[in-house]
C-alpha cells in the first residue's frame, strides 16, 4: 500500500504545479493529463497486483496444509490491464519453509519445497469493476509436474535428436528452443541444443500430453494450456517460462 500512496504524491506535485504556471498552455494542459493518466493506469495494475496477491494467499490458506510459506507475483511488470482483460496467466513464487530454533536462542530459516502457483484468468475476468475472481482457475504445481508439461512441450514443437529430459535439466526453453547449457542461470539463446519447429503465430500443435486439466498446444510465441473443463485456452509467454523454469531449478536453500 506504501507505494500507492506514493504515487498519489506524485500525482498531486505533478499536476498542481503544471495548472499554476501553465494556464494559458494547452499543451501543458494536455501533458499534464496524459502524467496524470499513465500514474493512474499504473496504480491499477498496482491495486490488482495487491489484489491477486492477497487471493492466492487465501487460496493456499484455504487448498493446502502450509503452516510457513512466502508467496509473491513473478510476472506483473510491464503488464498493462487491457491486456489482462482478455485472457492471462498470472504466476506466484511460493515456498514452504521452517524455522530451526538453536540451543543458543538463534535460528535460522530452511526452504522445504518449491512451487508455482498459477492464476488463470479467462475472458472477462478483469473489467471496469476490477477484477471478477469467478472467473478465475488455480493450480499449485511443483517442478516435476512443470519440467513434466515442458517435456511433452519440446517434444511436439521440436524434432529432438537428444534426449529430451536431460537437454531440460541443462537447459531453458527460450524463443526458438531449448538451450544447450545453463551458464551460472544466465541464458545463450544462440546456443541451442533443441530447435523449434518454424511455424508463424497463427499456426498450432497440439501435444499427445493431457493430465487431468490441461492439454498442451506449441504456437510461434508462448506455451499454450488447453482447459478441458472450460474449454478456454490461456497462453504463457517465454519469458514467463523461463522465469518460472529458472526459479524451480533453484536449489532448496
């Protein structure tokens, strides 16, 4: 909430002085309120992240059996909010840890396990009123159902000559493939051990995977989830892949 009303500062110092020395300049007029509108568009993507936040802390309170866990969005920035209008894929870092109590009376705190928790969001389920949670889908996945989805992934965009597997456990998915080598979790996205097939954006392929929920589909841009129950599909971008892949592939400490 701290940054919101630091914004609402900026805005009142920004504007204020613009009507007191420009009054008679309709172009400081006019900059004025495109200031004034971007602050605010910014402080909408601002609430709705506070907002999601705040849910997917509810959800796990509400789904799993955590006692200790940290959660935190991984890819609100640069989001703007019509293009969450639509359809998105809003992801959480989550963690459970432990608190080890030392005879001293130090202590010090041990990560158990991580996940990715991932809000679906589909058609409509921002709009004017903010944000329509029922139209909202949920899923806490860990790194092996997530490596599990960008296997069968690879496996149909790709014509692989490596084992697949393995080419993950070294490697990112990055635009046109998989990488050859993981250099201290920075990325040499001209350095490829797998390569994607060349298909435009308008162009699709389903996987043979399917679990429970998702069907996987490769298109030019991002990793598409299929949804057998609502029939709606939602799209990942590859750098929200690589995010979630590089944050899963940390160790537990």
């Amino acid at each position: 909430m701290k940054n919101i009303f630091l914004k609402l500062l900026v805005i009142i110092f920004l504007i204020n002085p613009l009507n007191s020395f420009s009054q008679n300049n309709d172009n400081a007029a006019v900059a004025g309120a495109v200031v004034a509108a971007g602050i605010i568009a910014a402080l909408s993507v601002e609430n709705a992240k506070e907002s999601f936040e705040l849910r997917a802390t509810e959800w796990i309170l509400n789904n799993t059996s955590m006692t200790k866990f940290n959660v935190q969005t991984i890819a609100f920035s640069g989001v703007k909010m019509k293009d969450m209008s639509y359809a998105s894929v809003i992801p959480f870092r989550v963690y459970e840890y432990d608190i080890i109590n030392k005879s001293n009376g130090e202590y010090e705190f041990e990560i158990l396990k991580r996940y990715v928790l991932l809000a679906y969001g589909y058609p409509g389920f921002v709009n004017e009123n903010g944000v329509n949670y029922k139209k909202v889908y949920w899923e806490l996945i860990d790194k092996d159902m997530w490596f599990k989805r960008l296997e069968a992934y690879v496996k149909s965009s790709s014509n692989p000559t490596i084992d697949v597997v393995e080419a993950l456990e070294n490697g990112y998915v990055v635009n046109k493939g998989v990488t050859n080598k993981r250099q201290n979790m920075h990325v040499k996205s001209n350095d490829l051990a797998i390569r994607f097939y060349d298909i435009d954006e308008d162009s699709y392929i389903v996987s043979d995977y399917s679990d429970d929920m998702f069907r996987i589909v490769y298109n030019e841009n991002s990793l598409g989830l299929f949804n057998k129950v609502t029939g709606m599909l939602v799209q990942i971008r590859r750098r929200t892949i690589l995010d979630i892949s590089k944050y899963l592939s940390r160790s537990p400490k």
